[in-house]
C-alpha cells in the first residue's frame, strides 16, 4: 500500500482510518474522499481531501488515476436502520458504490478493502459461535446488501485476480465519531447520556445480545488484514472478527460502576429489535485469527473505561489496559 484512497472518510469508520493510515504511510499518500459530512479541519488538512458521492464512477476513476492510488479502503455506505427506511437509496449507494470501486480498482490494478458485517447473517444462522462459513441469508436491504457485496469481492477475486479482502465487522463504538443509522448505536449513546447525568432510554430490549468491538481494534483488523501475507489468505470475503458479545444490561451496569447513579429504561424499537434478532450473538472469528492474526486488544471492561476517560478526559476514569493503536 502505497497510495490509498478512503471512501466514507468522514464517516464512522473513516473518520478514525484516515489518521491512522496517514500516520502510518504519510499523509499526502492518503485520500479522504466524504461525501455530505465538512470534515474535521484535521482531517481536510493533514492530507488530501476531496468530495465524493461512489454512485458517481466517473468523478471515482479521476480521483483514482489523478493520485496513481493503489489501494482502496471502500467505507461509503448506508447502515442497517437507514437502509430499512430507504432500501432503494440503500441499494444505490451500498450496491453500486461498490461495483464502481470493483471496476476502477480492476482497471488500475488497485487493492480493495470492503467492510462486511454482522448484518450479513439472518434469522437461520446459528447465533452463537457463529462459524465463518455457514447459512447466512439476511432479511434486511443492509444484509442483502452487504451479503451480495462479500460475493461480488470474492468474484472480482476469482474472475479477474482483484486483491480483494473484507471483515465482517459486529457493531462498532466509538469516542470520536457518531455512527448514525445502525442497529448498535445504543452502545454510543447510552455513554454520552451517562457523562452528561441524563437518563438513557434504549431501544433495544436488555437481554438483546450482540458482537461489539472498540473502534482502535476495528482500525487495526483493517490495516492487519491489508498488509497480510496473501498467500495465508483462504476466505478473504469477508472474515468474521469480534472482540465482546454484551446485552444493554451487561453495558448499563459496567458504566453504573463508574458513574453511580446512571440510570437506563428499555423503550423497544420493533424494527430495530427485529433486525438485531436476526443477527448473531457471538460469532467465531478463529479463521482471521488463524490466517492473519486477529487478536483484539479491548474487552468489554477496558473499553468502557477508554470510552469514558476519551468522552470526559475524567480523572477517575484512566486511560484503558487496552494497546491498540
Ligand atoms: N453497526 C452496524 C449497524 O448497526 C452493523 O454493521 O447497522
């Protein structure tokens, strides 16, 4: 990786990749392409920036061939409870977003990152100790898309011999950046009520259990499972990775331990229960560990204390036992 483009810079995961990629391999070797969100001046300063809607290929290529990039982190994309609401902007932007990076990336020879997820599972895949490959069929216009999207990678992979890699990613928590539109928002919000004193009502019901991780962890899956050897690489699209499984309950009381007197009511949302049913509790992630190392550096614990000292800079708080850069 050399020259590597970002789409969806400014969004959840990008917001968070584009530092840690620029720190990495520079920063005018890193271009952050967003498509509505201004981004941080950070951000639009510390490297190239341009605006980018992925539906449009042709403005894509430019940028592609304007910057010799060989690397693509695909991000641009719409989440779960959004995409229920528009699937028809879901599947635009979610669809044909990723066939324009596929055939630019074909053309020019570029590598491809595409962040998969636990959305790729449905209502008949094993919850627990999900394997790697198993039943997936999603009943979600996300899962569709984000199923069809580990399908058509491993197809640029086979037919036409595309660098093509993915993870399937459980919901992500972040102290920088919103995600918006996700079914696993809740493990964001609940935090910034609980530092600002306010009650939280959480639409998830308290026993909904699901696959999480720590963004730094996110961060370091991408840019690991970039760099690995290609040669250990068996299922490329998309690789289960997960480094907690919790419920609202097991959250709520592990931040109270730190901010006494939080409290949490659970308001169910129908459609985004519905959706975080069909997905899996726990899944198995020995495959990314086996063929490319995995390990994740935050568990549950950890993370609330990172999240919490990161929202606060509270002294009590401290930094988290985690490493992860
Ligand atoms: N966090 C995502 C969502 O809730 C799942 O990939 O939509």
């Amino acid at each position: 990786m050399k020259k590597i483009l970002i789409t969806g810079a400014t969004g959840q995961i990008g917001s968070e990749l584009t530092p840690a990629l620029r720190d990495r391999y520079g920063g005018t070797n890193i271009v952050a392409a967003g498509y509505r969100r201004v981004p941080d001046p950070e951000l639009a300063e510390a490297g190239p920036f341009c605006r980018l809607d992925v539906r449009d290929a042709a403005a894509l290529r430019e940028i592609v061939t304007a910057h010799g990039i060989d690397t693509i982190f695909h991000l641009a994309s719409l989440l779960s409870a959004v995409a229920e609401d528009k699937p028809q902007l879901a599947w635009d932007v979610n669809m044909n977003g990723l066939w324009n990076v596929l055939e630019v990336a074909r053309s020019t020879n570029c590598s491809v990152f595409f962040p998969s997820s636990i959305g790729a599972f449905g209502p008949l895949t094993p919850p627990d100790n999900t394997p790697q490959d198993t039943i997936q069929h999603p009943n979600t216009m996300y899962g569709i898309t984000k199923v069809s999207g580990e399908l058509l990678c491993d197809y640029y992979h086979t037919k036409f011999g595309l660098d093509t890699r993915g993870v399937r990613y459980p919901g992500l928590i972040s102290s920088k950046t919103p995600p918006g539109g996700g079914t696993t928002d809740y493990a964001v919000e609940i935090f910034h009520a609980a530092l600002a004193g306010r009650h939280y009502d959480c639409y998830l019901a308290a026993d909904t259990r699901l696959d999480m991780m720590y963004m730094p962890d996110a961060i370091q899956a991408a840019i690991s499972l970039m760099e690995a050897d290609a040669a250990k690489l068996v299922h490329r699209n998309a690789y289960n990775v997960t480094a907690m499984s919790f419920a609202p309950r097991d959250l709520a009381a592990e931040i109270s331990r730190h901010v006494p007197g939080f409290t949490i009511d659970y308001r169910v949302d129908p459609l985004r229960q519905a959706i975080a049913e069909s997905w899996p509790r726990h899944m198995d992630d020995s495959a990314a560990r086996r063929e490319w190392g995995w390990r994740p550096a935050y568990d549950m614990p950890d993370m609330v204390q990172d999240m919490l000292f990161q929202l606060s800079g509270a002294e009590e708080a401290g930094p988290g036992a985690g490493h992860a850069t």
